[in-house]
C-alpha cells in the first residue's frame, strides 16, 4: 500500500486545526474546532491516542470503535485540564486497510472515498445539521451546501457525550484508492474531479498535492486536508 498527504492552512484562516495520522496500515484525518487555538489542540489530542491505540488480533470493528473512544477520552482530557478549551472538539474519519478488507471509522464531516475501477464512492455521511436534514428530505442537495448549518455538527469528537461511531468494511481489492479528507476540499472539489485525479493513477503524494491546490485554486475558504492509499496491483498475498 501506497500512502501520500498533503494538508494546508487554505487562503483565509490563520490556523490550521486539521491533521492528518498515517501510521500505516492505519490513516486518518481530523478537523479541529472551538476557536482560537482550542481545535488545533483536538485534532492532535485526537489522533495522538489514535496513533497510541494498539490494534491486536480479533474483532476490528470493536477495536476501531475503541480507538475512537479513547480519542474522545483523550480530548475530554484535556478539556478538564484546560477548561478554556472546552468548546473544542474534532472530526475524527480513520481507515484500517487489513489484508481483505477496508474498515473506516467515522464520527464528523470530514469524508472517506473509495476509488475502484474509475468509480468513486463516498463511504462515509456527514454528521452535519444540513446533511441530516437532506437525508430526512427536508431540503436538497443545493439548500443543504448553501445552508447556514452546514458546518454544525451532530456528533463530534470532544468533551461532550461519547459519540456514536459509524463504521464502514468494504472488501479490499487490488488497485483500491481510498482516500480521506476534511471539508476543505469537498467545499471547492467535486466527487467528478476527485474521480478524475484518483483516474490518473499517478504518485499519492502527487495526487494529494493536486487535490490541495485545485482547493486553494477555488478559494482554499477552509483548511484542507487529503489523505490517500492505494492498494498495489498485483496484490501481494498476506
Ligand atoms: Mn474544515
């Protein structure tokens, strides 16, 4: 497996409070809010214990779960040390790429993508006040990207209750694209033009890079932050 990143502050913001986590075969992204410097600190406190979560045999479903938990456990933390900080709180999208499957942890709107065979699908649902109403079918797809909640979460990893955690397996197939991100880049770039960069089959660390700066291109509005994997082809028996 192939992984390449690129992350960046955008054109407005002063801080960049996404991160990214590559511990392979473990990827993940995070968006940090709460204002001031509070989201930076999330978004680390986040995929810090993530990063310190020790996988072991068994169920993965139960220990990604886990490992998000104790991401909110971490975050909580350091909110009750600092209660300053306590309107922080972080988005938290994480993939674990094992020999036949692709599992994908998510709480937030940050995305996972899969890319196979020139089609792209969207794995995850946002966790956003707009995107709930959307899928109730109070509003469309237009109202919802113009909506004034749009950026409000409806689970959220921080101080707050522990979150409910989608989880997402996929089987993995040779020539898999997955790729993570955070709203940055959806808010610019297209599923079609994200599908067009994945086509193009080159280096992740270039296609990251591309996906970055077609952002910053459009604006860069938010901090943007893209992570992808691409399982080799032949595949290698595990
Ligand atoms: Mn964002």
């Amino acid at each position: 497996m192939r992984v390449g990143a690129g992350t960046h502050v955008g054109k407005v913001r002063s801080n960049n409070e996404d991160a990214y986590l590559i511990k392979a075969p473990l990827l993940a992204v995070a968006d940090g809010m709460g204002g001031h410097e509070a989201g930076e600190v999330a978004s680390a406190a986040a995929l810090d214990a993530l990063r310190q979560y020790e996988f072991g045999p068994g169920d993965v479903t139960e220990q990604l779960t886990e490992a998000v938990q104790a991401a909110h456990a971490r975050v909580a933390a350091a909110v009750a040390a600092a209660p300053a900080l306590s309107r922080m709180g972080t988005t938290l999208t994480a993939a674990l790429v094992v020999a036949k499957e692709i599992y994908v942890a998510h709480v937030g709107d940050s995305r996972a993508y899969l890319w196979r065979n020139g089609e792209l699908q969207l794995l995850t649902t946002d966790h956003s006040v707009a995107a709930e109403l959307m899928r109730a079918g109070e509003i469309d797809e237009q109202t919802a990207q113009q909506h004034p909640q749009r950026h409000v979460l409806t689970r959220a990893v921080s101080a707050g209750r522990r979150p409910d955690v989608d989880i997402i397996v996929m089987d993995r197939r040779p020539g898999d694209a997955l790729l993570l991100c955070t709203d940055g880049l959806t808010a610019h770039v297209s599923d079609a033009e994200i599908a067009a960069v994945l086509q193009q089959q080159g280096d992740v660390q270039v296609n990251a890079e591309a996906l970055v700066q077609l952002a910053l291109e459009r604006g860069g509005t938010d901090n943007v932050t893209v992570v992808i994997a691409r399982c080799e082809r032949p595949e290698v028996i595990e």
